[in-house]
C-alpha cells in the first residue's frame, strides 16, 4: 500500500466554527444573533487554557439575542 504525503497542509487549532471565530476576536470586535442556549453553551470556551489571556462579555440585545464582546 502506498501513501501519498503532502506538504505544508495547513491544520485547524480548533474544531467548531464558533472557537475558530473567538480566537479570531480583537478587542472591541462582537458577535451577535446568539441565542441563549447557544450563548451559554459557548461560555465555557472563555475559560479554556487557549483563552485564558483574554477576557469576554456578553449581554442581552432587545429582541432576545445576546451580543458577544471581546474586552481585553
């Protein structure tokens, strides 16, 4: 059996769009039309030693989507 190698195939950091999207975040940049579900269900990302420098917000916006910030 041979194998085909390929050379300098980029690889992904992460595997959800949504974590690709964070890392991506300078501060002062947002996501909205979250959810809440999918809000709360993201939060857990902020905490991970990949983000560990960074530091998130999110509120409510007036038609019930949350707004995501990145603050430092």
């Amino acid at each position: 059996m041979t194998f085909k190698i390929e050379k300098n195939v980029p690889t992904r950091k992460f595997y959800k769009e949504f974590t690709d999207a964070l890392d991506k975040l300078d501060v002062g940049d947002s996501i909205g039309g979250l959810t809440k579900k999918e809000m709360y269900s993201f939060r857990g990302n902020f905490y991970t030693r990949n983000f560990a420098d960074r530091k998130f917000t999110f509120r409510k916006e007036s038609n019930n989507n949350y707004r995501l910030w990145r603050i430092e």
